[in-house]
C-alpha cells in the first residue's frame, strides 16, 4: 500500500509519497516557519524503513524550492531529480544557491526528461522493485522548451521548465503532477505531450487560472478528482465539471491507495464533498477520512 501527502503550507508546493516498494519520493520543497519542524520530523519518520530516498524538483521557482537548506541539511539528499537547466535569479535566496548545487552536482543530480529510466525510478530488479514514477515532459531538443530555459537562464520565471511526472500505482490510482506550467506554454505543447487517462491530477501553478490545463488534456486525462492548491481565490481556477479538493478549506490532504479504490484524508474535520463514497474508515494519518475514490 501506498500514500501520497500533499501539505497545505500556503503559497507553494509540497508533496511525499511513501511508495509500496522499497521507495520514498519528495516533490518539490516548501517549508513554513511555524510547520518547518513538525514536517522534517513526518518526513523522517515516513522515511526511515525505505532505503531509498529522493527529492524530485519540479522546477526552481522559489515557492517550490523555499526550506531547501533546511530539507537538505535533515535528510542530506543524495538523489536529486531535476531538470538540466542554468536557471538564475537576480536576487538568489540560501535555497536557490543549495539547489544550484545540488543540481551541478555530478554525484548527486540525476537529469529528467521524457521517457527517462533509473534504478529504481521505474526500473525494478532482484534488490528492490520500481517505485512507479514516469517522465512525460519534457522533450529536450523540442524548441519551445529550449525557449523556456534560455528564459529561466536569462533570469525570468523558470515555470514553463517544469517537468509532468506521473505516478502509478498497480492496481490503485495514477496520479499526474505539472509543476507549475503556465497555460500559454502547455497549449504550444499540447500535441507534443502523450497525455495519459489519469485518476488524480494536481492542477498546475497551484490550480491558478494562468495554469489552466488545457482542453485537450483534460479530455485525455479524464481526472475522477483535480485537487486545486492554495492561492488566493480570485486567482483559481474551480475546473467547473470535474471532481474537485481545495486546499485553502480543505488543509493536508493524504491519498491511501487500496485495490481499485484510494481512501483520502484532509485536514480540517470540517471539510466535505458529495462525489465520494463513505467507507466508514476512522481517521488515520493524524487526518480525518472525508471519503473514497474509485479508480
């Protein structure tokens, strides 16, 4: 059995999976002050039976790198999954000089792009099984992308870097992340991009209405649940039509995948919605169960 926590820290993103293999996977890095020390400890503990660990970085935007000297410092990463990229900052923070060097580094960095295969990413052998995680974007030599890292290497947003990753889970859900591309950018892409049917999409650049997925990915993606992160809400898009979770009212939000079916848990007790099945399981994960999906 696996879990998948996505936190509710305010303007950023982060996520954990506790892979049913031998596996643990950070996506991404925020880091609120008044949270910072009760999340390393989760992290730690979650962490500390699987013999492998790995910080996945979306793309170098502050907001998804903030707490990484701390993260860095806790953990001591030793596999770190990123794009090759020179990205820059006018004004770089402690954290973006640690991800500079985490991802200059030639022992510890590990470049992703579509299709890309690593022990035990997605590769399984005699020691430990895959952990289910796949590279969809991006395709290197394609112009738009060249486009978006000479931006982000000239100093401007590094959004439109972001990798899609999707997670697998046999017999229990898919999940599909975007980092935090911007509408524009996904709509020049859209025929290049192989986009799969998926049970749960994390709405890109935190479900805000300039990361809007576009049409076609979202007929293709087909999500039983988009899960909008938090931002204010003038700027969100509510993807009217699909299954949604907001974070802004929901709080953490924790998937348990179970055999055709994911139990899911949110933090505030307060919260509901009418498209799930009630189970009738008992809060688990310092979480309150708010109801099952079929995938």
């Amino acid at each position: 059995m696996s879990i998948v926590k996505s936190f509710a820290i305010g303007s950023g993103d982060m996520y954990y999976i506790g892979h049913g293999s031998d596996n643990f996977s950070i996506i991404d890095c925020s880091l609120p002050e008044d949270r910072m020390g009760s999340i390393l400890a989760e992290l730690s503990s979650e962490s500390k039976d699987k013999g492998i660990t790995r910080f996945i970085s979306t793309h170098p935007d502050q907001d998804h790198i903030s707490g990484l000297v701390e993260l860095d410092d806790h953990l001591r990463i030793v596999n770190f999954y990123c794009i090759a990229n020179a990205a820059t900052k006018k004004n770089p923070t402690e954290d973006f000089k640690r991800y500079c060097s985490l991802r200059d580094s030639e022992k510890k960095a590990f470049y992703l792009f579509k299709g890309c295969k690593r022990r035990w990413m997605n590769q399984s052998n005699d020691e430990r099984k895959t952990s289910g995680l796949e590279i969809l974007w991006p395709i290197t030599t394609d112009a738009d992308f060249k486009s978006a890292l000479a931006d982000a290497a000239a100093g401007m947003t590094p959004n439109n870097i972001s990798i899609i990753l999707r997670y697998r889970v046999e017999n229990g859900p898919c999940m599909l992340w975007m980092g935090d591309l911007e509408t524009d950018f996904m709509q020049k892409i859209e025929d290049k991009v192989d986009i799969p049917k998926c049970d749960i999409l994390f709405a890109p650049h935190h479900g805000r209405d300039s990361g809007k997925v576009p049409k076609g990915w979202l007929e293709r993606i087909d999500p039983g649940l988009i899960v909008i992160g938090e931002a204010p809400s003038s700027y969100l898009n509510y993807y009217a039509g699909y299954n949604i979770i907001t974070q802004n009212s929901a709080g953490d939000v924790l998937f348990e995948s179970d055999v055709n079916r994911v139990h899911i848990y949110v933090g505030d007790n307060a919260y509901s919605v009418d498209f799930l099945e009630d189970e009738g399981f008992d809060h688990s994960h310092g979480l309150y169960y708010v109801g099952t999906l079929s995938v």
